[in-house]
C-alpha cells in the first residue's frame, strides 16, 4: 500500500462526501420550497385567485422526505471496495449511488449488478475483474487498504475483513455490507419471485442476509415492491430496535417492521390462556375448526323452506316469480363452489335468485329489468327470508361468540377434529380475547370477507421463524397473498412450545409448500408455488472456541441440522464456579468490562430479575432473560446458571420438555469474542464434554 495511492483515496472520499452533502442540500431546498409551496397555497386567496398546485405541493414535499433520510451522513465509510475490470474501467463499491459533477459515478450502489463481480470474484472465476480491493476504515475515516491481483491468482486472507468481522459491538446491530460472503451474496440477490427458506446455525448472518436480500429488493424492483410493499416480522420488539438501524444505512427507510403479534393486536390482549389452551389454540387444526365454524352456516335450499313441489314465491308488484328446488340447490352449490370468502358466496347466492327471476321477467315482458329492480328483488321478504335461513350474515365478533359461548355450537365445529377434552378449552368469553383468540379470530375474518390490498406485501421477510406456530404462520401468509418471503430461522433455536420440527411443513403453514396455492385461503386454479431451501453452516460472528461448546448441546436438541463450524480462531472461553453466583457475576462483568464492547449477562427469567438492581445504569452491560435472548449479540456474555435455564417453565408456568435446553443453546451462542460461565450448581451434562 503506497501512501501516495491511500492520499488519493482519501481525497476519492471526501470528494464523494461532499457530492453527497450537495445532494442533500438541494433536496432540502426542493422541500423547503414545496412544503412553503403547500403552506401558502390556501392561504389569503381572494375569489378567482389562483394558488400554487396544493396537492402537488404536497406530493413534492413528501416525496423528499424518505430522500433525506437516505442522504443522511451516519459517519460510515461512503465506499468500502473498488474493482479493476478487465476492460480497463474501474468503480468504488459502496453504500449508495454518487455521481459526480459529469453525472458519471462516483460510488456505485452495492446493489447494482455491476457490484455482485465484487463480492464473487475470486482466483478461480474472476468475472472479468482483474483486481479488487477492500478499505480499512475508522467511522467514516478511510485508514488503509488490501488489493487482490486476481490476474496473477492472488487470494489473501484479509486482516481487513477479519477485523471488521470481529469489530467490537457498540450498539444496535450494524450493516455487514462490507463483510459480505460469496455464499451470502448469492442468498441476497435472488430473483423477487423466489421464496427463499434460510437454516441457518449461530452466526452464519442469517439476519443480516434477510436485511440486506430487503435492501437489495427494493433497489432493483422498485416499481413492483415501492408500490406493495416489504415488510420485515421479527420474534418481539427488543429484537425489532436491535436491526432497526440496519436498513437506513443500506439507503432503504420505506420497509415496515413489525412482529406477529402486532400484526393481529396480540400484543394488546389483556387476558391470558392456560398452557394447554394456548397450546390448542395455536395447532393448525384450529384453521379446520375456524373454517368449518364459517362455512358451516351455509345450508341448503330446504333450510329455507323450499321444497320439490313448493319452490321459492317472489312478489314483485304484480308479478308473481318461482324459483324451483333444484335451481337454487345448484346456486348454493355453485356459490360455495367459486368463491373464496364467505360473504363473497352470499352475494353470488343473492345474484342467482335475482338472475334466476330476471330470465323469467325477460321471457314474460321482453325486456330485461334494471340495477334498482335486482336490489328491490333482493329486498324482499321472500329473497330476505331465504337468505337468512340458508346464507345468513355473518361477522367476526359473531361467529367467535358462538364457537366459545354455544356448546352445540361448538361440538358441531370441533366434531372429528377435537377430542370433547381439547374442545373444552375453547369455551370461554371472547369479549376478553387472549393472545391466541386474536389468532382465531384473524382466521376466521380471513374466510368472511378478503383482506384489502393494502394489508398485503410485496415480499416479506420473517426471521426467527421457527418459533412461529401454524396459527401465526397463517396471519402471516394471509398478508403475503401472491408475494414472495425470505424465511430464516434455526430449528436448534427453536424455544416455543409450538416450534417447528420441519421446514418443509413451517413453509406450509407460510402458504409456499408444494401443496399450497398462494396461501391459506387461496381458490382453485392458482399456480402452485416453490421454494428454495439452503443451509448456512460457516460461522463469522462466533469464535469457534464458543461454537464447539455450543455443538456439544446441539446433539440434545432433536433437530435434524447441520453443526456449525467458525472461521473464528480468536475469542476466549472461561467458567467461574462457586457457591456465591452472584459474586462471580460480579466478577466476571468487571472484568468483562475492562475489554471494549458490550456485555449481556443472560440468566433464566427469574434469576435475572433478582440479578437487574446490580447494574441499572451501568454502561455497556445489559441484562437479558434467556427467553429473550434470541437474535441478539454481545461481545462478552456471562452465562448464568446453566442448569437453571434448562429447568426454567415456559410462559404460563409450564415446563416444556427440551425448551429450556434450547433456551441454554441460545444463550451460549450470543458472543461474538468472550464467553465466562457462572455456576454453583453442577453443569448440565450436555454441556460437559464427552467422557467427563
């Protein structure tokens, strides 16, 4: 690296910096202008003034706001790489598009196809680049580089890339646009229709391969996804803040985020189930019971008191019309045949009749009855009567009244479904609904009536999916429709009562198995759709000191998944044992906290909460229930008390068998550089190495 090259990067740098604080700049004036431009435009207007274009106004100054956003200066490095190609050319890769004053560019968007020569260029297969290199940086300071001659073979292990893998952590998680893997590259740049099933073992990236496939999306389909929409659906809040800030530095501010519980209001039930009701109530044959709960209110045209010799009478002024036994059979038939939702086929039924009695009107008059007419038929007291009796209206609050409150009701529902034990729970007062009552209630809305398209996206990506149960996964299919997902998850991290054993029947329940069209609720005839299935097993986040502790469990855990392997020789693995747990968490965070980073101290739920007063207001260390746990990164985590996560009882009290093993698995792959166990009571022996 010669100083006169670094000098000239630099300068490369700050001139790109300045390029885009002019951008910046000019959108603010745009905005100022505009929104000054919406402000004024109803304002002292005399009759037969005339304003500025207010809704244009509007729509302008809006419209830079996102911009703005984009154009923020966060202190990161503008570029991290640059590539020769073969013909000459020569581009800076970095974390958004910056042209110069010849509008030629500057920094090219990591996005952009050009980029992926960048990240998949190798020794082996240079896709016409004939070198690379990667910058070190310090904030937004450039401090050095590495090339890779890739015509003369060259392939260095980079210090560069090895110390931003292992930067310490300061806060919420940060983009890994600079770090990004061949193998990871390939995951994020899949086409927008393809859905995509992520296994993958601690510290592979998953996460970050969700985020940045996100980014990635909306940069090269932005007509498609801008207008539908890209949401992310995480495990719960605290893991929501964690990766909030990772897609602003990707250039992209318009993805919604939420969890599943926010997405039916769950997270506002002020009651609660038993554990055995919430387990029910999230099993997939609870979308049988809700179907059958809906559509079971559809009879047949002697329910409405139609008969072969006695058809359906319909006065209609003077006129006198009938509509037989089997023509209205074969309506019923037809409507619950060809429609989706169930006040889709009432409207279909009421068409029938009305068509039915404008064929015979056609035939007697010779000429065919308006609109008004067809509504005045459907009002009358016959049509009314009939329907009521055959097609009754339905809603939600209504229908869940019945199956909880009416036990013949219930019985019919549940028959051949569940045993008289399990539809027992169900009986109860959805006036006051639980977190899992939310969840029926959203299945049964979704065979009532279509959900608007603006509750539904483009593509969504859901992390931590392995947690979901068959319910939740369900309110998430119905918001994805004909759109694709990103899923990722772990089966080993798998810590609900309801986690998934099998990805091919989680992607199911998502509505993109083999045997799905669409998603629950789709009709018949929709394309049948697909999905890619791959396994991340190369770690970068763990040091492989920790992982090697972590795979020991991982046997325990009864999930058919590949053990993970580190890259990572550095980090540090240390036990403190003794009578006094509180003593040696307290010595292990001070010591802890004499390296950089953060420090989680992750505990079974109870335990951390006598643990909290010890370190409210202490910077950098963090208390975390090992419930919690998931998703989240440390540079140093103090474990405690092993076994007292293993025996901790899931929510509600109960004690689900492997649960807290797997919370134990969790737990121990949270570092990302040093791991101290704290214990007084022996080790779980899944922990303890073979033979000892």
């Amino acid at each position: 690296m010669s100083e006169a090259e670094l000098r000239a990067e630099i300068a490369h740098h700050e001139h790109a910096r300045a390029l885009m604080a002019a951008m910046r700049d000019l959108t603010e004036a745009i905005h100022r202008t505009y929104a000054g431009d919406f402000d004024e435009s109803g304002k002292n207007l005399g009759i037969g003034d005339v304003g500025s274009d207010q809704h244009f106004g509007w729509a302008m100054a809006n419209y830079t706001v996102p911009r703005l956003a984009d154009l923020t200066d966060r202190d990161i490095a503008l570029f991290f790489g640059r590539i020769w190609m073969d013909d000459g050319e020569d581009f800076h890769i970095g974390r958004r598009h910056i042209r110069d004053e010849r509008n030629d560019p500057m920094v090219l968007d990591w996005r952009a196809p050009l980029a992926e020569q960048y990240y998949r260029a190798s020794a082996h297969d240079r896709r016409d680049v004939a070198k690379r290199r990667r910058f070190g940086f310090q904030g937004s300071r450039i401090t050095g580089f590495e090339d890779e001659n890739l015509l003369l073979g060259e392939e260095v292990a980079s210090d560069i890339l090895t110390a931003e893998i292992e930067r310490p952590r300061t806060g919420p998680m940060r983009d890994i646009v600079a770090t990004i893997q061949p193998d990871q590259d390939e995951l994020i740049r899949r086409d927008a229709a393809t859905n995509l099933c992520v296994q993958g073992a601690p510290g592979t990236g998953k996460t970050a391969v969700g985020l940045h496939r996100a980014a990635w999306l909306l940069y090269n389909y932005t007509g498609k996804l801008t207008k539908s929409g890209v949401l992310i659906v995480g495990p719960n809040e605290g893991f929501l803040s964690y990766i909030s800030g990772v897609l602003p530095t990707l250039g992209e501010t318009s993805v919604w985020q939420t969890t599943v519980q926010q997405l039916t209001g769950a997270h506002t039930a002020a009651a609660t189930d038993t554990h055995e009701a919430a387990l029910l109530k999230h099993d997939e044959r609870i979308a049988l019971v809700c179907e059958r709960a809906v559509w079971g209110h559809v009879g047949t045209a002697a329910d409405g008191g139609v008969t072969p010799d006695n058809g359906l009478l319909i006065a209609d002024g003077g006129w006198r019309w009938r509509l037989g036994l089997t023509y209205l059979d074969e309506a019923v038939a037809n409507a619950r045949k060809h429609t989706r939702t169930y006040t889709a086929g009432r409207k279909a039924l009421e068409d029938a009749i009305v068509q039915g009695v404008r064929r015979q009107a056609e035939i007697r008059s010779g000429h065919s009855p308006d609109a008004k007419w067809g509504t005045r038929i459907k009002r009358t007291e016959a049509v009314s009567g009939f329907m009521e009796a055959v097609w009754p209206k339905l809603n939600t609050k209504a229908v869940m009244k019945k199956l909880y409150g009416d036990q013949a009701f219930r019985d019919d529902a549940t028959r051949g479904i569940l045993s008289a034990e399990e539809a027992a729970l169900l009986a109860g007062k959805p006036a006051r609904p639980t977190a899992a009552d939310l969840l029926i209630s959203d299945e049964i809305e979704s065979h009532l009536k279509l959900r608007e398209p603006s509750e539904s996206f483009g593509h969504i990506v859901i992390d931590e999916a392995q947690d979901l149960s068959p319910m939740q996964c369900r309110v998430i299919a119905r918001r994805s429709g004909k759109g694709s997902v990103t899923v990722l998850g772990d089966l080993a991290q798998g810590t609900t009562p309801w986690a998934a054993a099998s990805w091919t029947d989680q992607m199911r329940h998502l509505g993109k198995g083999p045997d799905s069209e669409n998603g629950p609720g789709s009709g018949s005839g929709s394309p049948r759709v697909t999905v890619e299935h791959t396994e991340l097993t190369t770690g970068f986040r763990v040091p492989a000191v920790i992982i090697e502790l972590a795979n020991r469990v991982l046997p325990h855990l009864n999930v058919g998944v590949a053990p993970a392997r580190s890259i990572r020789s550095d980090g540090s693995l240390d036990y403190i044992a003794g009578a006094d747990v509180t003593a040696g968490v307290r010595a292990a965070v001070a010591k802890a906290l004499k390296e950089e980073g953060l420090v989680g101290v992750i505990a079974a739920d109870a335990r951390a909460e006598e643990l909290r007063p010890l370190f409210e207001g202490t910077e950098r260390v963090e208390l975390v229930a090992a419930s919690l746990a998931k998703g989240l990164e440390f540079d140093h985590v103090v474990v405690v008390e092993p076994v007292e996560i293993v025996e901790a009882p899931a929510t509600g009290g109960a004690t689900v068998e492997g649960v807290g093993l797997r919370h134990l698995y969790v737990a121990l792959t949270r570092a990302v550089s040093r791991l101290t166990v704290v214990h007084a009571r022996e080790l779980p022996a899944e922990m303890r190495e073979p033979g000892a």
